[in-house]
C-alpha cells in the first residue's frame, strides 16, 4: 500500500517514487491509497494495479468514518505499507489497518507507529521534492531507476480532449493556485500575455484550473480581447490532465495543473513569487521559470503579509520572453 501525498503536485513529484517501489518489488500488487482528487491521477497508472479512495471530507470524515475506512482497508491484507504522505494520520492508519511494516520519513511524531522509520529531512530547502520522496526510498534501501515523473491516459480521454478541443494549436492557461492567493500571479497579466500569444502565434487559449479559480477564469476572460474557451472548474482531473497533454504550451503558475504538464512533457512557462522554485520546479528540461528575487522569498505563505511583490515585479513582458523562447525551441 502506497499512500499518496495529499496535493496533486506532490503527487505527481511523487510518481518516480512509485516507479522505484514498482521496480523492486516487480511480483507484488500495488494499491494507491489517496484522496479524491489526487485518486484520479493515478487511474491507468502503469505503476499500480488498484486506486483506493479515501474521503476525508465526506464518506471517511471524524473519528467513525476513519475506523471504517481502516477495517475496509484490513480486508485488503497488505504487507507493507510505503507512507509518501507525512501526516501522523497516515502511520495510524497503516497501524490500524494491520499492516505489519510500515515504513515512511519519521515527521509528525509518528516514528513509534513505523517498523521502517526514515529519518526526517528539511524538505522546505534545495531538496527537489522529487528527490525527496527517492531519497526516503533509498533509506529503506529502495532505489529509483529515475527521477522523471509520469501519468497516463486511455486513448479514450486523448480522444475525448482532441473533440472538445478541436482545431488547434491551443495554448492552456492556468492561472490559478489551490494552495493560496500568494502563489497567483495577476490576473490582468495572464489575459495580456494569453492574447499576444493569440496574436504571434495563431493559437487559441484555453483557461484551465479547479473549482474554486472560476472567478479568476471570469477575469481574466472579461480582459481578454479574444475570447479564450473557460474551462475553469468545468473538467475533472482526468479531463484536465488529457487537455494540458493536448497543448503545445502551458503558462502557469507553480500549482498542480503545472506538474501535471511537466509529466506529460507539454512545454511550460511557470511563475514562480512565494515557493522555491529549487525544490517545486516542474521535474523536466522543456520548462522556463520566471521570477523576481526579492528577500521575503520564499516564504510559503499561502497570503502575502504585505505589497505581494513577488509576483507584481513579474512583467507580462518577462512571461511573454519565456514563452517565445520556449515556442520557438519546441519548432
Ligand atoms: S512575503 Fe514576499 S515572498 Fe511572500 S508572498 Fe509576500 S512578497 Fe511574496
């Protein structure tokens, strides 16, 4: 049993992680433990043979809806448990799920529920999240064949998203950040930059992103001078996963959606102001980060405590630079 991180772009940077434990442990059945979302991803996955939900907010929410999903899992009667995710929660569950080894960094105050506990690292500087996840791997004596991320499609969603799309090329735009309003860059910026790509490159845009970003889509449509095709919060994640696989470049901010693109090798221009781009770049050579140096950076805060000029120093200019470059690198 594999439990997955609880964001979708740490799921992603944690995909060659499971590719290790695939290669090493080729005769056994790998289940993929995660929440709702980060489930999806991992659907048609070459690297797990079963995708087990757990619904913390809904059907296994509070102390009850734990037990239950613990004794569902007990049926399962896995033998080892590899906890990606560092929550003390995740080594309780292994525990009471019966699993007799279970091994995971020891953060949380969770070191006395493993059987393979991993000393903790820093993971907040220089460890590229994808190395982190490995390097806990390698201290249960598990090695990586690679660090390249992966995700997979059925030709049926390819298709799906070559219908809905139509005629090209298309452009993704994703402008938003589940994490918090620190990491977006501003939304006036992103309809520049998306209708001077429009313009040079005779592409059509379309916005992506979840549920909660639909006002920034709103926004950034209204400045638009042409009219991008808004899929803010209308697609699930296997859908926005086969429409980035779709585009030939993504402009982004640092978010799921970007890693998302990174595993599926789309070129990608990524704005970076609170987090750090040494450890939550997106894992690929097709990628041009743009940014300021400012002092409080990073700062991983999830709202900027004063003038946001992380990403306000941040020209549509300077994203409009990258994309050209990267445009033309990919003729
Ligand atoms: S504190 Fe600094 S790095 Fe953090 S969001 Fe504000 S401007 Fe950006």
């Amino acid at each position: 049993m594999v439990r997955m991180p609880n964001w979708i772009g740490d799921a992603v940077m944690a995909t060659p992680a499971l590719a290790a434990i695939r290669a090493t442990f080729s005769e056994a059945r790998v289940t993929v433990v995660a929440n709702p979302l980060v489930a999806e991803l991992f659907t048609f996955h070459p690297d797990c043979d079963q995708v087990i939900r757990f619904d913390k907010k809904n059907s296994h929410s509070g102390v009850a809806g734990f037990w239950r999903f613990c004794c569902e899992l007990r049926r399962e009667r896995f033998d080892l448990a590899i906890l990606l995710q560092n929550a003390f929660e995740a080594a309780a569950m292994a525990l009471l799920t019966g699993i007799p080894s279970r091994a995971g960094y020891r953060t949380d105050g969770r070191g006395m529920l493993l059987t393979h506990g991993v000393p903790a690292v820093d993971k907040k500087h220089g460890l590229h999240h994808v190395d982190y996840y490995l390097q806990m791997l390698s201290g249960l004596g598990i090695e990586g064949g690679d660090d390249r991320l992966s995700l997979a499609l059925s030709a049926e969603e390819e298709k799906g998203a070559s219908v809905l799309l139509g005629t090209g090329p298309w452009i993704a735009v994703n402008p938003g950040a589940s994490y918090g309003a620190a990491k977006r860059w501003i939304p006036e910026r992103f309809a520049a930059v998306a209708d001077s790509l429009a313009a040079e490159f005779g592409v059509q845009i379309v916005l992506t992103g979840g549920p909660g970003e639909t006002e920034i889509g709103r926004d950034i449509e209204q400045a638009m001078q042409r009219t991008p095709l808004n899929l803010i919060g209308r697609t699930s994640v296997r859908e926005l996963m086969a429409i980035l696989n779709h585009c030939r470049l993504v402009v982004t901010n640092d978010s799921g959606p970007m890693h998302i693109a990174a595993a599926f090798g789309v070129p990608i221009v990524a704005v970076f102001g609170p987090t750090d781009h040494t450890t939550t770049s997106p894992r690929t050579d097709n990628c041009l980060i743009v940014r300021v140096p400012v002092d409080c950076a990073p700062c991983l805060l999830r709202e900027c405590p004063i003038d946001h000029r992380c990403m306000t120093g941040i020209t549509a200019d300077m994203v409009l630079a990258a994309a050209r470059e990267l445009w033309e690198r990919a003729r």
